[in-house]
C-alpha cells in the first residue's frame, strides 16, 4: 500500500500484522499497534520525542548485566507487573491471590537448607527473625515436597548480589516442605530499601516527584509439579512505605504480620532481644509447573 497520509499508516501495518502465522503472536500484535499508533496520536508525539524515546529504550538494554535489570525495574515503577500477576492469577483477577511480582534479584541454584537451618551466611547484624509457613492448595490442603526458595535483602537493603560485605547466597536459601506442607528456618529482620536510581528508572522518579522505596518483604519461589510455580512476597505491614510502594506490589494478600518479641526466646535462650516472627500460609494454584528465566545471573 502506497502512504498518502498519516490516516494511511495504522491500516497498512495491521494489515500486514494479519499475515503472522502465530494466531496469538497476531493477536498481540495488532493490538500493540492498535494501541502505539493510538498513543503517539493521542500525546501528538514530535520527532525529537521519539528519537529521545528510542534513546532511552536503548539505554534500559544496555543496562543489562549479571547483577542488574533496569527493564523489570521499569515494568515495576509503571505498574505493569503487577498487573500481569494480578490480571493471571486468583481465578483471572477475580479472588485474592499469593503471588506477586519476581523482581529482579532472584537467582537459580540458591543452597539447599534443612528445615529450622538458617541462612545467614556472613556476618549480617540484624534483629533475628523466625519463618514458619505452609503451602496448601486452593481447598487448604497441604502439600508436602514443595520446593521452596527464599531470598530478602539485608537490614542495610541490599541483596546479596548488590554487596560485596555479605557472602555468597547469604539470606537466600531452598527448602522442602513436609507432610504438613511446612517449612521453617531463620534469618535477619530485613528493611525497606531503595530501587536503584541512577539509571532511567531514577530519572523517570525524579521526574514525578515520587520516591524510590520498597516496603520490607520476604520473596518466596514455589515449586511443585502439577501446580503453577507461585512467585511471592509477604510485605511488613508495619512499614513506613506500606502504601506507596514503589513498584505497586503490595496487596492485601501479601501483607504479613512480623510480630515484634521482647521476651528471651522459648527455644533458644541464647537469641538476642528484641526478635521477629512471622507465620505465614502460601496458596498454589494448579497448573504446569515452568521455573521462570532468572532476571540476574
């Protein structure tokens, strides 16, 4: 089709759109140009716009290291990951739901830690914090040899992988739930923290005049075979930032009750006071079990 005039763009692509084989690749694609050409009419997008627009696209890909995705950092800040989780889980968005968002810092391989271990690898000052949870399914019933992997930034708000000072897969660690479906072990009361702001995501912050801060959480990865792989993170209701977070990942479901202990330990004398506790139920739903790509090495 010879273009005329701008009226003339949109039909020729989505036409042309028609021609992939894929019936749902078609289906996505002649809705994101539906929906781009849609866009750049609606905020009549200029040329030096877009050349900045593509710059900026082009900057996010080459942030991308073993350590680091400002992509997923990106998705989050714009509410678009948590809206895929939502919009896919709890009966279609319809019911509450256990999982949430990935985030950028999961890693594979994490150790293998019997139940009631700890993992607290390196010298990492912090209030203890004891984890004692369940796996059901969506009638309550327990489900025993789940794969559990666990992993929360430390009481400064870094992970692991972002700080030299901590050890290799410290606060990260797998667990196998038993009968019951439990599984527990012990770690450091983490904090809130900030994103990474010196990339684009902290631009596009700065611009709105928003903060950068993440409400305290423990991430959760889920897998047993026959259920969907349930991606988790229980927030401390307690927090400062626990309705403005950052990301948009906080849901009613997700809030966790981190029960603040002054009293010496029942079972271990030798824990320092104040201490944390939080008892947590994870739900699965069934489905195929796929681990998702690891967003850092």
């Amino acid at each position: 089709m010879l273009i005329r005039g701008h009226h003339d763009v949109t039909p020729a692509v989505l036409e042309v759109m028609q021609r992939t084989r894929d019936l749902r690749m078609r289906e996505i694609m002649t809705s994101l140009v539906t929906h781009l050409h849609g866009f750049v009419r609606d905020v009549r997008l200029t040329e030096a716009e877009f050349r900045e627009a593509t710059a900026v696209l082009n900057e996010i890909g080459a942030l991308a290291s073993d350590t680091h995705n400002e992509f997923v950092l990106m998705a989050g800040s714009l509410g678009i990951s948590s809206l895929v989780c939502l919009l896919n889980n709890g009966d279609g968005g319809n019911t509450e739901t256990s999982q949430s968002l990935l985030g950028p810092f999961w890693r594979l391989n994490a150790p293998h830690v019997a139940n009631g271990g700890t993992i607290v690898r390196s010298d990492t000052p912090g209030e203890p914090l004891f984890v004692t949870a369940r796996v059901v399914d969506g009638s309550g019933q327990p489900i025993q040899g789940a794969e559990v992997d666990v992993w929360h930034a430390s009481p400064v708000g870094l992970y692991e992988n972002q700080d030299p000072e901590q050890a290799e897969m410290n606060l990260r660690g797998k667990f196998t739930t038993d009968a019951d479906g439990r599984f527990w072990f012990s770690s450091v009361m983490m904090v809130g923290y900030p994103i990474p702001t010196n990339c684009v995501v902290g631009r596009l912050l700065e611009a709105q005049g928003r903060h950068p801060m993440r409400p305290a959480h423990l991430h959760a990865l889920i897998f047993k075979p026959g259920f969907k792989v349930l991606i988790s993170q229980v927030y401390d209701a307690n927090d400062p930032h626990i309705d403005s977070d950052v990301q948009f990942g906080v849901t009613k479901a997700l809030l966790g009750d981190f029960v603040r202990h002054d009293e010496p330990h029942p079972a271990d004398g030798t824990v320092a006071s104040p201490w944390y506790a939080l008892d947590y139920t994870y739900v699965m739903e069934p489905g195929e079990a796929v681990l998702p790509r690891p967003p850092i090495k």
